[in-house]
DNA sequence: TTTGGCACTCTCAGCGGTAGAGTGCTAGCA
DNA sequence: TGCTAGCACTCTACCGCTGAGAGTGCCAAA
C-alpha cells in the first residue's frame, strides 16, 4: 500500500529516529491508551501486547520516550499517556490504517445511491455516515465557490402577492430572498403586473449570465427601472454568498463526544460546541486544508486555536477548485481512534466528488 | 394587563387554592432557586424577601406547599426546591412577566429590519435572538406548510452541463435538486439541449402551477416525454416537502445550557442535543403547538418524552395557519427563568409574523 | 395563629490510613 | 552491552470518621 502523507498542518517536524523496540511501546501505549482512556503501565503492556521482555525492560523505553516529548506522566506514579507529538508520531509512521470494512463501504455507497436528493441531503447523509463511522462528532460544510458567478434568475409569485427572488449559481448554490413589494411598486413606477415581472426576469437572464457580483451591479444600471432595480437585489445576494461565512454547517455525533470521558465535565465540550454552532473556525480551516489535498490531521496543540488543545480534528476538502468547494470530517478528543477516523473521512470524500462527477454531465471538458 | 392563558399541554389542572401567605412563599421559593440553583430554606427566605414573620411560621407554609406537591426536598435536611407542578403554578398565577426592555424590543426589531435577507437568516436571527435575551438554547424551525403545492420550476445549467431543478412552493420554500443527466438524455430521446429544457420548463409551469403532489404526478403523465420525467421529479421533491420531517433546524445558545449546573454531569444533556440534531421530537411538538396559538409553557414531566424530564420548554407558533407555520422557542432546565423567557418568546414570533405579513403584500385578501 | 426553642438529620469538607499501581534505580546476569 | 529482578518510593483512590453548618419538625408558650 502506497504510504500515505498526513503532515503536522501547522509546522512540518522530522521524525525522530526511534528504536524498534521504541516504536513497539509506543504504538501500545497509543493503541491501548485510545481504548481505555487510562493511563497505561509498564506491567498492563507486557501483559495485553505479549511482548517478551519484562516490565522494567518497557519502563526503559517509556523513559526514552518521554524524554523525546512522545509520551506524559499525569503524575510521578501514574502510567504513560502518549502525547500530542506522540500521536503525531504514531499518525505519520506507526499506524496502519484500518481498511474499512468491504461490507461498509459498499453500505455507505448504497445509502447514497438510494438518496437521489438534494445536495443538502447528501451532506446530511455524509455526516450521519461519518458520525456513526467513527463514533466521533462529523461536521460538512456545503461546497461553495469563492467568486459565484450569477446563473439564473427566477422572480416568483406566491400565494398573497408575495414576491420572491430565486437565484442560482454557477456553483449549484441557490439564494432566495423575498422582495420587498412597496420597493417594487415604486421601482416599476405602479403595481407590478406578472408580465412586467416575467420581463424583467427575463432581461436580467439575458443580461446577468456569467457576472460576478459587482459585473451584475454595474450592468444593472443601464437596465430597465424594474430590472434595474432587482438587479441590485441580485447582486447583493451575489456579495453575500462571495461573503466569507459558511452559514449552514451539518452536524451529527454529537453526542459520542459527550460520551468521551474528557469531555464529562461539561466545560470541555465548549470549543466543540463553539466550532459546529458558528462556522468561523472552520472558514479558517477552508483555505488550510484545501491548498494541499488529502486527508488533513489536526492535533491536540496544534490547532490554531488554544480552546481546542484537547481536540483533534480530521478533515479532507471535496469537489473541485474550479467549481466548489467544502469541507468535511471529525472532531473527538485527541485520542481518537485514527486508523479508523482517516480512511473513513478519505472514503466519504471520495464518495461525495463521485456524487458530484456523476451529478456533472456526461461530457468531461 | 389581560390574564394570558399558559395552560399545561398534556393535562388541564385546576389551579389549587392558596392562602395569601402559602402564595407568597412559593413564589419567593421559585424565584430565588431560579436564580441560585440552591435548595432554599425557610431562614434564608425571610431574610432575603423581608418577609414579617420567623423562619418557623415560613417552615409550616412550606410543609403545606409540601403536602400540596408544590415543592418538594431532596433530602430531610436540605432547602425546599419547586417542583414540576410547583412552576406550573408559578406560572399560571404567580408569575408577574417581567416587561422586555423597551430598549431591548426596538434593538430586535432593529436588527430584523436591517437584515432584509432570506428567510433563513431571518430564522437565524431569531434563533441568536431568542438566545441571547433568555441565556437558554433556543430553536427556531422553518416555516412549512403541510400541503405545499408547486408555484414554480427552473431548471438551470450550471457549469460541466450539470442540470438542476428548482422548485419554489406556494409557501416560499424553495427546493433543488440535481438532475441526473443520463436519465435526461434517455428521456429526452438523445442530448438534451437548453431549447429543449426551457420548453419543458415552461410546459409544466404552464400545467402544474398550484398543484399537490399526487396531482402534479398525475398530469405530469400527459405531457411530452421530457417534461413528464422532469414532473416525475417534482412530484417526488413536492412529496418530501410535504413529507413530515422538519429538516433544518436553526438553533443557538447551546453554550447557555452547557452552563447549568443541573447539565454539568454531562450525561443530563444528552436529550438536548436529541432535540437540537434530530427533529423527529419538534415535529411530535408542532401539531401540539399550533392547534391553539400563543406561548405554550412545557415544564419537566409534562413533557412527552421522558428522557426530557428534567427539561423546560418554551415555544410558540408563527406564520399563519393558511400559508405556513413554524416552530420557534426557547429550552433550558425546569429551574428557568419563565417571567422573562415567556414575553421574549411571545415578542420574536409576533416580530417573524410581522415580517412575513410585511412581505406578503400590500393588499391583504 | 405565631413564635422561640430544641432535638434531630443530613450533607459537605477535611483528615488519616491503607491498598494498589506504577515508577526509578541499582546490582546482578547472559 | 543489554536485559532482568528486586526494592524503596510516590502518588491516587477509597474508606471511614469527625465536626461544622444548615435546615427541618415538633412542641409548648405567647
């Protein structure tokens, strides 16, 4: 199996040359720290992993491992806990990542062929797939693209005289907003009838196609006075959507952090809570994890941000630059379950830029 | 000010009768655990609410408040604590609701009227609204209405040939989904070209506006091969909109909850979050809600759901019966602060009701 | 009907003792 | 040189105990 690359994301770090016996402990000290959430000995070691040699010979090595910043002592006479380098260590060049179940994947897939739904309803499903795959909360975020470029318009009439504006972009995304029907009336210099609406939707698909969003507003201008004045509602929708929030964010699995025993005093869960309520944490993310493809592992300490020191995050972008992009992945404690968390993120990213080729035409330019 | 009727949702019950004295007592006993989270005993109590009378003659109201299931003890020696029935009664005659601000009223309104955006942010801002002004997590569900009939279709091609359909419902919502373009082309007897979709477009909207789901579907058969596949779709899309399942749920304050210390343990919040990531128990909650308008008070063991025992919750309808109606509310521990969580409910539904009856029209049917 | 007094109950924080797990160090052994 | 066994030491978690504090319930007196 090729080897797979998951860098530190802030600092690049070489990896520190270990014995085999080092790289042994330490690989058990992670592997039985991330089931039983207590710290771990030398004796329970030799005991559980069938290693030949005696505790004192383990306690040896743990003490290399420590003074190489791998491994932490909550206190003098505790067991080992790996640390966030040594995590990081394990990620890079210990771990062998767990295939994912022939029989899940082909679960997982199925589940999305069934869905032939809305694009919301696919990140839904991936987020639920992702929470119950790896036990850990899942976080998508719709793929947006950074200049949405104006494609349709649509001026609705609903029940009431109510009147609504749909825009659609290039990037799929759709942006609805309701006009305001005095605005209207004074724009169109009288009540607006279907027919002068059905124009000027019209005009603005001819006219507006293609354009960014301060091309729409300029163009606008030398509109009709109705057209114009839509026009300008559409090209502040167009702002808004270039506007950096990602506003719906899909969540799931909560509650398996809840379950984490770090996470049971309550004033852990906050960062946890502050990244999948409000977007911004993960607008930061966007641009680090797309610039370099592939599966992105996020430390404990390593996050930018210090209230999530005890996180670990796992994302993978999906789509494509030219058209869109989102965000995907878990977030647990940094002990977490790796092996499993990573090809399960790089699985169901895969299976979303599938959805999108598939959902793109049958002409590849 | 008119009595406003909060009665309990599950059972009718007749309100007890007090003696002027056994009133006061409880209402100082719910008032102050609000706000100290502290058993309450009977010295404290005349201390703090100067009453005229010794702890003892306090002690014998509060053993009758007792003998009533008013207020109850969590062990022999400890303070007196409301029970459920003891903040139904608080609530229904005790209770003076504290008047909002008029600061605070004109500030929301304020903010709403700057945001003249899509409905969801409207629902967004109700939801930070309600949060903030409460200190408890709030919920704000879209407005839907049970029997969406279609208004309008566009179909639009974005980038890579990707075709999507958009549908708006009488009711102002708006759902999209991916065409897949195989089945287009099968049905269109060779590549469709946009001629041939704006055709089919324009034959449905023709044919299907103000149409149900099994009518849509049914009229769809007698029309030309490609539109009767893209009413297949629309069909499909009207049914999961009628479909019972609220599927975005706006929420905030999660952060206000996580705070109580009723929610330290961790485990006590578990049903929150059910509420707050699936909506099944909100959708078990709108009939309940709707039937009869105004705010509507759930305290602990009224609630349905056992698992929300111990959980308070605040919620009002809004939009009309006719069009559409959503959900909006507030949800802490039992131990809430009722006089203020009450009006500022009752205020941001009558402000979304207001913003919907502004844009729907100016002439009123 | 209210009040003061008094005995009783229960929680909570602090304290010491003990068992258990784990470490670090050192001397001996292959 | 590397591994092992043994031993002293350290720290936590748990138990039971104690005293302080808060609060109740009840009773007799005002």
């Amino acid at each position: 199996m090729p080897e797979r690359s998951q860098q530190a994301a802030t600092q690049a770090r070489p990896p520190v040359d270990l014995t085999e016996r080092q790289r042994a402990v330490l690989r058990a000290v992670v592997e039985d720290y991330v089931l039983s959430a207590v710290p771990v000995g030398s004796r329970a070691l030799v005991r559980r992993y069938g290693l030949n040699v005696s505790p004192a010979t383990i306690r040896s090595a743990m003490a290399d491992l420590e003074a190489l910043g791998l491994l932490t002592h909550p206190h003098t006479s505790a067991g080992r806990v790996p640390s966030d380098l040594g995590y990081r260590y394990y990620v890079e060049a210990l771990m062998r990542e767990s295939e994912l179940d022939r029989a899940d994947t082909l679960m997982i897939r199925h589940q999305f062929s069934q869905v032939q739904l809305t694009s919301n309803d696919w990140l839904r499903l991936a987020a639920s797939t992702l929470a119950a795959s790896t036990r850990a909360a899942a976080v998508v975020t719709p793929a947006r693209s950074r200049r949405a470029k104006f494609a349709h318009l649509q001026l609705v009439d609903l029940a009431d005289r109510a009147r609504m504006a749909v825009v659609v972009l290039t990037d799929g995304t759709v942006v609805e907003r309701h006009l305001d029907p005095a605005a209207l009336t004074r724009a169109a210099g009288g009540p607006a009838s279907q027919e002068d609406l059905d124009a000027a939707a019209a005009e603005l698909n001819a006219e507006l196609t293609g354009l960014t969003a301060p091309q729409a507003r300029r163009r606008g201008r030398k509109l009709t006075p109705l057209a114009a004045h839509v026009a300008g509602a559409v090209a502040e929708m167009l702002e808004e959507a270039d506007g950096t929030s990602i506003e719906e964010v899909f969540t799931d699995g909560l509650a398996y952090v809840l379950d984490q025993p770090e996470f049971a005093g309550g004033t852990a869960l906050r960062p946890v809570l502050e990244v999948l309520q409000h977007a911004d944490f993960l607008e930061q993310l966007l641009p680090m994890v797309t610039r370099r493809g592939g599966v992105h592992v996020i430390i404990g300490r390593e996050n930018p941000n210090d209230a999530m020191r005890e996180v670990s995050l796992i994302f993978a972008p999906y789509g494509t630059p030219e058209r869109a992009l989102g965000l995907l992945g878990v977030l647990g404690p940094t002990r977490m379950a790796y092996p499993r968390a990573i090809p399960t993120v790089r699985f169901v990213s895969t299976v979303l830029n599938d959805l999108i080729d598939s959902h793109s035409g049958w002409t590849h330019d």
